[in-house]
C-alpha cells in the first residue's frame, strides 16, 4: 500500500476527529459517513471493484448515523463500533465453528491464501474483533464523549493497524500463487 492511499483511507477517521472538536458527535458522524462515501466511490472508480468489508462498513455506519440524527440519541453513534466488531466477531468465530474460514469468503479476490492461513487469520481476527467490541462498549458507557472519541481516533484505530501488520508475517508465508489457485 503507497503513502497516499493510506491517508486517503484514514479520511473519514481524521473527518470525524476534527469534526467532533468544531462541530460535536452527530456531525463528527455525518462528515465520517461522507469522507467514507468518497473513498469508496473513488476507489470503485479506480478498481471498478469494492470489497465486501469497507462496504458493509460504510452501510452500518450509514445506518447508524442516520438512526443517531433521527432519534436525537448519540448512542447509535458510540454503539456502531461495538455492533461493528461484534457481527464481525460472531461472523468469523461462529464460521469456524462450522468448519469455514470466514475471512477467505470477505477477502479471497484481494488474497490467494492456504487453507490454514485462512483459518488462522479467521480465528485471530475473530478475537481481536471480540475485544475491540467489548472495549468500545466499556469506553462509551464509562468515559465522556471527547475520551470516547479519543479512544476511537488514537487508540483503537492504531491497534488495529497494529494488529493487521503483525498478521503480515502469517499472510506472506501462507501464500500461493494464483495459478495454483483451484476454483471452486
């Protein structure tokens, strides 16, 4: 991943950030959704191709934010990641429950992966999806909402960078080459 796209996929993180800071939660939300729409729309444009995961993403946050503005209830906006990660969580542990590496069926246009790779790159992200949703919702319902936004932007969001690039070693070694690839 270049430089630039990178910032580019933090727009909407960076929107809702400065957003809170001038203009408070609802429309911190609002320009996040937006920025969000932006970024997707221009990376169909270029790609003629948008993954599942930022889609859905964009949907529920969409959803969300709508709710929040409709009812008046911020809540919709500091309950989203918790109902986020927590789909995500029950999506990824409960397919391997029933022997399916979840992660293959979100990802397997961008990545040719082994079958192990898969399961195991389902089975930590399924947990690390878990934790994410239990700390937002203790952060949401114990902290302000300027703490609350600070734990989203700083902390939450890095460590899940963080976690996709220690993935990166048990990625690159599960690899194969497309060619190899069988079709089901």
């Amino acid at each position: 991943m270049r430089l630039g796209a990178f910032f580019f996929e933090i727009m909407p993180l960076a929107g809702f950030f400065v957003g809170f800071h001038y203009y408070g939660l609802f429309i911190a939300a609002v320009i996040s959704v937006g920025l969000a729409g932006i970024v997707l729309g221009l990376t169909w444009w270029r790609a003629s191709f948008v993954a599942p995961f930022p889609l859905f993403s964009l949907v529920l946050s969409a959803g969300f934010t709508a709710a929040a503005v409709l009812f008046d209830a911020a809540i919709f906006i500091k309950i989203q990641p918790t109902i986020f990660n927590g789909l995500f969580a029950a999506v990824l542990l409960g397919g391997l429950l029933m022997k399916r590496a979840m992660m293959q069926v979100f990802f397997a246009k961008q990545f040719f992966l082994t079958d192990d790779t898969w399961y195991r790159l389902s089975r930590r992200w399924g947990w690390f999806f878990l934790c994410l949703a239990i700390a937002n919702e203790l952060v949401w319902r114990h902290a302000s909402d300027a703490d609350w936004v600070v734990y989203k932007t700083f902390i939450a969001a890095p460590a899940s960078v963080l976690f996709m690039l220690a993935q990166l070693p048990l990625t690159l070694r599960g690899r194969i080459q497309p060619d190899n690839v069988q079709q089901s």
